[in-house]
C-alpha cells in the first residue's frame, strides 16, 4: 500500500526512474544482508544467526507507521472487492 501511495505521489515522468531505484535498493540490501548474517552466523553459530533474524522478523511490526484514517483519501478508505 505504500509502495502504491508513493507511486501515485510520483511525477509520471519519473515512475520508470523510481521503480529502477526500488529494484537495485532491494537487490543490494537482500545482498547486505545475506552477507551480514553469513558473518553473524560465522562469528556464533548458524543457530543463534536464524534466532536473532526470526527476533528481528517478529518486530518489525513495531516499526510501521501508525495510519491515520482521516487523512487517507476516499479510494484508500474502500474495503476491497470480494
């Protein structure tokens, strides 16, 4: 949804040029990563490496934005078909 949003933020001149740069930010952070946690799990050990990495999946909820309903547009506030 807030990938759409940003999107629809967009200048349609510049909607190629953003969703290139989505796509290498994405490739190189999958890459940092992967590389980070092979160290981590190099450093302790494999087991300890998937912990801290489910840890961390389970709190990222917390670092959503809250949304404020009255500030989303009409199309946003449509629950979805079906």
């Amino acid at each position: 949804m807030f990938a759409t949003y940003r999107l629809q933020q967009t200048r349609p001149d510049r909607i190629a040029r953003t969703l290139t740069a989505w796509s290498i930010t994405s490739s190189a952070t999958i890459a940092t990563t992967t590389a980070l946690w092979g160290a981590l799990a190099t450093v302790t050990s494999p087991r300890l490496a998937v912990a801290a990495a489910g840890l961390l999946l389970l709190a990222t909820p917390l670092l959503l934005r809250r949304i404020n309903q009255r500030t989303l547009s009409p199309y946003v506030r449509q629950p979805p078909c079906g």
